[in-house]
C-alpha cells in the first residue's frame, strides 16, 4: 500500500487570451456570465442558537430515473455539498457554473452558507473561520438523519476547501464524507495572509477587507462594545482584520494563533476520504511555499498542481465566447470515479 498522496501535474491548459494569474482570478469571478439555478432555501438551527442558510439545487426532474419520477424524495442519488470561499455565497459564479455542471450529471447539490453569508445577519456575536468545522458537522448529522442512504461528496473552494479539509482530518464524523474536493485552498494560514497583504495585492485586499468591514459593522452595531467600529474603519490588511475580529470572536489569542491552530496542511497526513485538491502555481493569493510534500499527505489524497489558473479562475477556450472552465470537468469526473456516477 502507498504511504503517502500523490502529487501529479494538472493537466489544466489556460485560454491564449486570458494568460496570467490576475486576469484568470477576475474573470472567472466576475467577468463570466452569471448562470440561473432554481434555489430552495432552508435553515439549519444549530445547537447554540445561531442558524445556517442552505440552498438544495435539484436535478431536472425529466434527467431523474424513471422509478424515482414519482416519489422524489425517494431519489438516493449522490449529493453534493458545495462551500464557499471568504464572503461568498451561492450567487458567486463559479459556485453557480460548478453546481450546474453536477446537476447535468444527476447529483443533487446543497450550498452551505457560513453563518452571515446567506443574506441575513446571524444572531450570535461570532461569525465563521478556516477552522470552524463544527457547523459543518451539524450539517452532516442532519443530512445523516434525513437521508441515511444517500451517499455525500463535498467541494470546498478557498477558505471552503480549508474548513472542509481540517473536518476530515479532526473530525470524528469525517467517515460520513464518501469523497471531497478542495479547490485553491489556503494550507498554511500565515503565509496566505502574507501573500494576500503584500503591496501588489491591494485591490484584492480592498475589495474583501471592505465586504469583510462592511458586515461587521453591521453585525455589530447593535451589539456596542463587541468592536470597536472607529478602529474597525482603519483596517486595511488581513492580519489587522483577524486581530481585531476574527481571533477574539473565536477565541484566539491574535491573528498568529489564529493561523496556527486553523491551518489544515499539519493534518493531511490524516486524511481516509478519497480526496482530490486542485492548486495552481500562480495563484494570487499564496506562494508556493504553501503547498505540501508528498509525505505530508495521506494515502487518499491526490493533489494535482497547474502550472497557472490563477484562483479559482481555470478558463480554457479559443476565444471569450467559447470560454470553458476547466473545474467544472474535472471535479464531476473526480467524484463519479469515487462514488460512482449518479446516472448509472
């Protein structure tokens, strides 16, 4: 048997017209066209008394097989668990490209929402973090209680791919999860925030730091003392937000512990889930020094890197008309290799 993962050159291969990591990174996240999915939304309460929104996608009924047509509920195909990145949500274009690609394959699709993102302030003076895995974990018991047949996939992009990698590698529920995918996921915190910080990144950092801000003085405001809303308004870097915000919300010393304690690359190794994590070399949002060695992985990881694709980005195409994202092929073949296709 193998004793570790298996790290192999992606065969991603970017559009002429769309080369570098920047250009790839904006164009897949707003240049792309939004694609319509008939969403139906519900709650999940947890036991703290906070809430999480999900939104279920559902195939075509017509692509359903046949002695399924009747009686829906009874469909066990497989279903796939989407998690987003860093304030996004199910309106972020490639959660929209990726879960239609699963639909045209039969899987049934459910977006979770970290709490705060799915358009309605959480109650709890608290919000989610790359290491919060244990609001996952009330999704799987639920999904475990209401469809024990079903055979679950997860797919976590970005700040996703790190609470979904840390919950199959800390949690004791992580055997629920019969396949996963973690799509540009920041391995090592600290050197992500420093990659993110640095001076070439700064409409990037404006961008997510104002969103960021933006909900946390909403969030806050009426809870005074909470944050310091002035100081709060003077925050331009990661590091400073996570200071301020994320470490004593969560119960972190500062930032440093922060990063320390939510980082899943340490835990690979532990991995049992079939698992395939896609990386690009010139993704803007780290370096390459966060990506692991082979023995730091367990023997259910395959981690495949391209060369380019920048984050989240992965176009392939001719021309901007005939734009084509390379996630949405491979990660559906990856999970119908894995647990088989929901169309057998």
């Amino acid at each position: 048997m193998a004793r570790h993962g298996t790290i192999v050159a992606g065969d991603f291969k970017p559009a002429w017209w769309l080369r570098g990591a920047h250009l790839q990174t904006i164009w897949a996240a707003r240049i792309r066209r939004s694609i319509p999915i008939a969403w139906k939304r519900e709650r999940l309460e947890l036991a703290d008394g906070d809430f999480i929104d999900l939104d279920f996608a559902h195939p075509p009924l017509a692509d359903r097989r046949p002695k399924y047509r009747q009686d829906p509920m009874a469909d066990r195909r497989p279903l796939a668990i989407i998690l987003h990145g860093l304030q996004g949500s199910s309106r972020s274009l490639h959660i929209r490209g990726l879960t239609k690609a699963l639909l045209r394959q039969g899987w049934h699709c459910l977006v979770m929402h970290f709490r705060g993102c799915g358009g309605r302030p959480n109650r709890l003076p608290r919000a989610y973090h790359s290491g919060e895995i244990e609001d996952f974990a009330s999704l799987i018991r639920s999904l475990r209680r209401s469809r024990p047949h079903t055979r679950l996939a997860a797919v976590g992009f970005s700040l996703g791919g790190s609470v979904l990698l840390n919950f199959l590698a800390r949690h004791e529920n992580a055997d629920d999860i019969d396949a996963a995918v973690g799509v540009c996921v920041p391995l090592c915190l600290a050197k992500s925030a420093k990659a993110l910080d640095r001076k070439g990144m700064y409409l990037y950092r404006r961008h997510f730091i104002d969103d960021l801000r933006r909900a946390a003085i909403a969030k806050f405001r009426q809870r005074p003392g909470s944050i310091d809303p002035d100081r709060l308004r003077r925050v331009r870097r990661f590091r400073e937000f996570d200071n301020l915000v994320t470490a004593p919300l969560h119960g972190f010393r500062d930032a440093d512990h922060y990063y320390e304690a939510a980082s899943s690359r340490p835990h690979l190794h532990r991995l049992r889930c079939p698992t395939l994590i896609l990386h690009a070399l010139d993704d803007p949002f780290m370096t390459p020094a966060v990506i692991p060695k082979s023995h730091e992985l367990s023997p259910s990881i395959r981690l495949e890197i391209s060369p380019e694709g920048g984050h989240i980005g992965f176009v392939e195409g001719g021309t901007p008309w005939q734009a084509r994202y390379w996630l949405e092929d491979r990660i559906p073949e990856f999970l119908s290799q894995a647990i088989g296709s929901p169309l057998r």
